[in-house]
RNA sequence: GGGUGCUUAGCUCAGUCGGUAGAGCAUCGCCCUUACAAGGCGGGGGUCGGCGGUUCGAACCCGUCAGCACCCA
C-alpha cells in the first residue's frame, strides 16, 4: 500500500479478468418495480465500497426506474436509507442500468455526488481496510465546499451502520466477506465474469484507490486568485504562458510534433497535487499552530517574521513532502544558484537544447517550462530534443516484470545465454512468468549477446536514431559498428606503421607533391565534414553515423590506403612526405568528426595520431570540431577517383566472374577508349597497375584485331582481359547477356518514356534532357556489348 | 472512444525537393594479398502493407481499408 497521493501519471490501467456483482438493493417505504417487485438490482465491480454508498443512479429517460426517482433504497448490510437519483452519466445498457454512487472511492461517482449535493461517504482506512469506530473518518456532510479537512468527516463506522465484523479488514478480504453476507441474505442476484480496467501504481503494482485526503496543489486552472485577491490564477500566471512559449517558438520540440503532445496535456491540465506522503524529498515549507492555522514562508525564523508571530507560539511543520517532479521543475534554475543571480544563471540560463524522450514531456519538460518560465520571465531551455525509446526484439517497452529489459553492460561485456536467462528470471514480481521469459530469451538470443563494447553501443545508438521513431535495439547492428571500431584501429596501425617517425609534412618549408588520391580524400573530408555540420544542425544522429561510417570505411580504408600504398612504399621523398601528411591528418580530423560518437577508441588512437598531424593537445576532448574549408573542394581529383575505381571495378568483376584469381597479374587491352581516357590512363598508370594488378596494358587501334577476351565497358570505352584459349566461352556469354538484359529493360521504360508526348512537354526541360542522355548512353552501352557477344559466340 | 507514429531486401532500419530504391547484419562465390579473416574482392536478393485518386511521373502528396506500436481518456 503506497499510502500517499500519487499522480495520474504514475497510473496505470490495464485491462483484467474481474466479477460483475448483481446485487439487489430492498426498496424502502413500499416502493415496487414495474415488475412488482421490492428490489432493483445493482451491478458493482468493487462490492466492497457499497458501505460508502450514497446514493443509487438511474438514467433520467430509463422508462424502467423513473417511477422509482426520489424514492428510497435501504443500503443491504448498513441498513442506510439512500436515494435513488437521475443522472445522465448512467449507461442504460451496463448491468440493470441501476448504479451504485460511491463518492468518496470513484472518479466518476464523485462527479456525480457532485452535481447531486451527496454526502462524501469514506469507507477505508489510509491502509485501505474498512474503517472501525475508533477512525475519525466517514461521512462528510454535503455542505462540502471546499476547502475542507478531514476533520469533517464527523460520522463513525458506526453511524454508518458499517457492520463490525468488517472493521479493520482489507478491502479484498472485505470483499470476500461482504458477498458471503449478501449470498446468506439473498441478496446476489448473480455474478458474472467481467472485464475491468483495474488501475496500478506504475511502480508497484498494487491497486489504487481513489481516497480523500487533505493534499497541497498548485492552482493551474483559473482565472483568478482561488482565494479571491486581484491578480491572476494560475491558469493566467502559469498554463497559458507556458502554451505560448511554444506556440510562439521560443522553445521548439525536435521533432516538431512532439509540441502536440505538450499542448494537449497542457490544455486539458487539471491543477497540480504536489505534497506527497513520502519521507523522501523536500518538506513542505508550510508550519501549524495549535489552532491549526497555516503559514508558508522558507523556514521557522521567516515564517516568525512573516507572520509577526511571537516567539513561544508553537509551530510543527508539515510532514509531507514535495512531489518530485514539483522540486525537479526548478532543475534548471537551482543547478545555477537560483534564486540568487549568479554569473552561472546568467550565462547558461536559458540553455540551449533539453535531451529527454518523450515518456517525460509531460512529467518534466512541461513542468520546467511551467514553473521556470513563471518564476522568470525567460523560458528554461530553446530547443526539446525528444529521442525514442529503446525497445525488445518485439517492438515492446522494456520492463523488469516482462523479462524484456537489455542491460547496457550486457551488450558491452556480452553475456552468456545461461547468465542471461537466469538475470531475466530471478527476482521477478510474478514468478509465474520464468518459464515464458525464458522461452523468449533463448528464441531472441541463442547464442547469449556478444560483447561490442562502449564504443560500438554508443555508436549504434546514435546510427538507431532516427526521427519520430523508437527503436528496436538489433544486436547485428552493434555488431557491425564493434568491426567498426577494429576497423579503425587497424587503419590506424596500417598509418601508425608507415608514417611514425618518419617525415609527415609537418614542416611547411619542404616541398610536398600531393597524388591524386591525397586531393581526392581532402576534398571528400570538406563535403563530409559539411555533412556533418548539417547533421548535427538537424539532431540527425543516424545521418551522421551513416556518413561517418561510409566515409571512414569505404573511401578511406577501402581506397584510400590502398590508393596510398605505391606512394608511401616507393614514391619520391615528396611524394612520400604529401601522402604522409595526408594519411595523418585526415584521420586525426576523422577522429575528431568521429569522436562524440566513439569517445574511447577515438582518443586513444588520436593521442598517437594527433603529434604526426602536427597537432598538440592533452585530449582529443578539448579538440576544435573540424570544419569544411571548400576552398579544399577538388572536383577534378573526385571524377579522376570515380572514373579510376570504375576502372578497377570492371577489371575486378571480370576476376570474380571468370574466376581468376585476384593474385594473377593480368594483360589488359583497351579499346575506344576518347581522349579523356587516355589521359586519365596515362596519368593514373602506376595506381592502375598497382590496385588492379596489371602487368602490361595496351592501348588498341581504331578497328584494331581483338583476341579473345572478357570485357567490362566503362563508358564507351572498353576493358579487355585476353583469356587467350582460357576463355570459358558460356561464362563470358552468360555475363555478357546478364549486362545486356538489364540495360535493355532499362532502355525500353526509358525510351517509352521519352516517346510520349505527355511527358516531352509536361516535364521540366532539364528533366527530358537527363533522360535523353541517359538513353544515349545505354543504347551506346547496348550496342558495345551486343558486338562483344557476337565475337564472343564467334570463337 | 480520441490522438500520434509505423508498415521499404530474410532481419533491423535510412530514403532530403515527387524524377529509375540504399545501409548494416544475414546469404552466395573467390581469396589467409605484409593495417584488418570481427577481414578483402565480387555477386544475388525488393509489385516500397492493400485499393483508389492527383500528376508527364508517386516509396514520397490526397483518400480509404488492414495490421502493429505507443500516448491520452
């Protein structure tokens, strides 16, 4: 039993198996139903609080009961005379449309009580049992305006005719009892099974009842002062200012819908219940005096000075405590030394951007913005960033009780299946789920979790991160980002390996010659870096990651390094030196672009790294965060890349397709190749030969022999791999004809595309134009490739 | 009951301005090539949940239906 006010929030209400009680209420005075009788049946969920009935309600057009309106029940077992009352909120169709009013224990009944002036009937104890004659609870007269204090509730069990075999029991075993008496009586018409929303405190599970209880709240819903002095409620001072924020975009939620979310709850709040029973938090600054009257200052001495009161009046100080959202709401002010105006609140208040998600928009975020912008002026924060929430494999929140939960360290240490089952299926609330938590666990994760690493974990969620989403934590992909990490490592050996204590370019005197490839990987680190800056901008994390990744893997290990190799193993001492200072200070920027996301191997690898790109420094912490220098931008050294990685891809394909080993150096002829090419050739030769391995490369005639040979087309140039008698003749057919059957798809949507006429005058100029082009192009490729078929077929 | 989001490759997910669909993992083939086999190179795999509409053109815009998830009552 929690024994303390608890917020909405903090319920829960699930649906479960529960009983319909039928239970038939004697009418008094004579009365009769239309059928002749002397009872109208009442159908409970909760037969238990009918000891705090005050009423009986019937729908106000029930042709049934309106004979029956102002006349009288005698509530079974208390022997009280209650009313039966009209009320609209009745569901004619639910049980016998006769409801018990309970108002002192339901939302709903509470409602009604009010609209009919009912007395307030409290039944339980604070420990939920029924109440005995010694409690000072039970009725509160209807003159219950409030404020009110317990101190109303004047009558005893006794005077309520609560029978005293009930007294002092649970409610659940009041229950049992209460339906042994009404069955011994007659009095249970029937029970049915039913389903009933039953709600929980999120915490502990235990039911929660709705109990009248003296609480201090913030006022957030009216117009004016509550106690009547000029200036403006709280719906003026408080609610409405923190909608406007938003609605202004002084403080905008990322992603935007999330304002939504922010607005509705503020529009539909209800004013704030902030003391708790609790001893945990801080004490409500609110003192007593033997009379009971209440005064509220900081402390004792002020209360004294405040209120002019002498020294040896007694005051005892409120036991209760604040709500813990309610002292959290200042987090933003206090962290700076709020309320008095340091150089801190001045700086950093408001702050830039909140990290939250969004299970605590309304807890914590609304609250701040609430009661920081009330207490300020300016509001706490300009920016929400609402992130999703890890789920299971399922799409299901994690929780303790349903197995489900991933622990952070078990994904960076790993752990075995067995340990895992057992962690997930000890100590469990209801123990009667291990053998189904078990089940799922061994199905999600068979082989238990591998260890990835902080780094890894890190990484992957901010690659998960995407925008409006939650996400479904995927081990492979965490997976994926740990070779990541080794990646980088090793790439950082390969560097390491060539370049520490030789000379990297540091000094800017000597001469530096830069490959191709070094203007390449500069010039794509700029659009990276730019990228970047972007994805940072717009809190797209899983962006960022994905171009980190890319960039650092695919171009500058997979082609880069490689592309390095000749120079740092056998170039010129300039060349040597401008492939060095390249190798090392674009991945000591990659680094530092990387770093946020991989903090560890990051700075580990930078503290080697950084000296070699000239750079000093205790951290890679403290690092400036790389920015795009464009003049940097090479688009000349990026076509010559691209254009030489098409180059080595086809020499590459024709390797894997007609199995040839990647070892065996290989004679290429090139025919048709234009000018640009055989520059590009020219220049690029050594790499080519390098990467591709090639040992002789021929340049053909226009109308020159060709031998036989396996062919790759870039552009309309060709690639030609003389098979010389090795050619196997239905390998290079089926490889030609799969090339051929793509384009030719392509080229017949294409070109229907181009002969309508809808499309020739509808689309935009640039767009006909691409396509035109494009259409040349295949038709260019088609033709190639269909004259490399015959003389293939030919041999 | 009201609201929000989602549905894209076997799995987990990107897809910006409407202009021929991408990544990681998994999978298939070759390779222990002196940074890296937790790797390299190459390949295969998708009627973008269904239906209808707008448009020269739709994964993307509109309508509708279905399924899933979450929030509020």
């Amino acid at each position: 039993m929690l024994q303390t006010a608890i917020s909405d929030l903090e319920v829960v209400s699930e649906e479960e198996n529960g009983k319909l009680w039928h239970i038939r209420y004697p009418l008094a005075d004579g009365a009769k139903t239309r059928e002749g009788l002397d009872y109208i049946v009442v159908a409970t969920t909760r037969p238990e609080t009918m000891l705090g009935d005050a009423a009986v309600a019937v729908h106000p057009e029930d042709e049934r009961y309106k004979h029956l309106v102002g006349k009288f029940v005698e509530l079974p077992l208390c022997g009280r005379k209650i009313e039966i009352i009209e009320d609209e909120f009745v569901e004619r169709e639910f049980g016998t449309g006769c409801v018990k009013i309970t108002p002192a224990h339901d939302f709903n009944d509470y409602a009604v009580g009010q609209r009919h002036g009912l007395d307030l009937i409290n039944v339980l104890t604070r420990e939920a049992k029924i109440i005995g004659d010694s409690d000072i609870q039970g009725r509160l007269r209807s003159s219950y305006v409030a404020p009110f204090t317990m101190e109303d509730f004047a009558d005893s069990a006794l005077s309520l005719g609560i029978p005293k075999e009930y007294w002092g029991h649970d409610r659940f075993e009041a229950r049992l009892l209460i339906e042994k008496d009404l069955y011994s009586r007659g009095l249970i018409e029937k029970i049915d099974d039913h389903k009933l929303k039953v709600p929980r405190g999120d915490r502990t599970g235990v039911v929660v009842e709705p109990y009248l209880t003296d609480q201090w709240f913030v006022d957030l819903t009216r117009e004016t002062r509550h106690d009547g002095k000029p200036g403006p409620g709280g719906l003026k001072a408080i609610t409405e200012p923190a909608i406007r924020v938003v609605e202004d975009g002084r403080i905008k939620f990322v992603p935007e819908n999330w304002s939504n979310t922010y607005f509705h709850w503020l529009r539909n709040i209800q004013d704030w219940c902030i003391s708790r029973q609790l001893w945990w938090g801080h004490r409500i600054p609110a003192w007593y005096d033997g009379d009971g009257k209440i005064y509220v200052a900081r402390d004792e001495t002020e209360v004294r000075t405040k209120y002019k009161l002498s020294a040896n009046l007694a005051l005892t100080q409120d036991e209760d405590v604040f709500d813990t959202w309610f002292s959290s709401d200042i987090w933003p002010l206090a962290t700076l030394g709020w309320p008095q105006a340091t150089p801190e609140l001045k700086k950093f208040y408001p702050s830039s951007v909140l990290v939250t998600g969004f299970d605590i928009i309304f807890f914590w975020i609304a609250r701040m913005v609430m009661m920081d912008t009330y207490f300020t002026g300016e509001v706490p924060f300009r920016e929400v960033y609402v992130h999703g929430l890890i789920r299971d494999p399922e799409g299901q929140k994690m929780s303790k009780s349903k197995g489900n939960v991933l622990d952070p360290l078990d994904l960076v240490d790993g752990i075995s299946l067995e340990d895992l089952v057992k962690k997930r299926t000890t100590g469990l609330i209801k123990p009667e789920t291990a053998p189904k938590i078990e089940k799922a666990t061994r199905r999600d994760y068979p082989n238990g979790i591998a260890p990835v690493g902080v780094d890894a974990l890190r990484f992957t969620f901010a690659a998960l991160a995407s925008p409006g989403r939650d996400i479904r934590f995927d081990t492979g992909r965490a997976e994926g980002y740990r070779n990541f990490c080794n990646k980088i490592w090793n790439a950082a050996r390969f560097v390491l390996m060539n370049c520490e204590d030789q000379d990297c370019g540091a000094d800017a005197a000597l001469p530096v010659e830069l490959s191709v490839a070094d203007r390449w990987i500069v010039s794509r680190l700029q659009k990276v870096e730019a990228e970047t800056a972007e994805h940072f901008r717009n809190y797209r994390f899983d962006l960022l990651a994905q171009s980190l990744y890319q960039f650092i893997w695919n171009e500058y290990c997979d082609w880069y390094l490689e592309l390095a190799k000749p120079a740092v193993l056998g170039g010129s001492d300039t060349a040597k030196r401008g492939t060095r200072r390249t190798l090392v200070r674009v991945l000591e920027a990659s680094l530092r672009l990387l770093h946020p996301l991989m903090p560890f191997v990051t700075e580990e690898v930078w503290q080697r790294v950084a000296p070699l790109a000239a750079k000093r420094g205790d951290t890679i912490m403290l690092q400036p965060y790389p920015v795009t220098q464009p003049e940097r931008i090479d688009e000349a050294a990026e076509a010559d890349v691209e254009w030489l990685k098409a180059f080595i891809l086809g020499v590459r394909q024709i390797r894997g397709e007609m199995d040839i080993s990647p070892g065996k150096p290989l004679q290429l002829l090139i025919q048709d190749a234009n000018t640009v090419d055989a520059e590009r050739i020219a220049r690029m030769r050594g790499i080519i030969d390098f990467i591709a391995r090639i040992d002789a490369l021929q340049l053909l005639e226009q109308g020159a022999a060709v031998p036989q040979s396996a062919t790759a087309l870039l552009g309309a140039m060709k690639i030609l791999v003389p098979m010389a008698g090795l050619i196997d003749k239905g390998a290079e057919l089926a490889r030609l004809d799969k090339l051929i059957n793509k384009i030719e798809g392509d080229l017949a949507k294409n070109e229907a595309r181009l002969a309508s006429e809808k499309f020739t005058s509808g689309a935009p100029a640039a767009v006909v134009e691409k396509e035109r082009a494009r259409v040349a192009q295949q038709k260019q490729e088609l033709e190639t490739l269909q004259q490399q078929k015959t003389s293939v077929s030919a041999l």
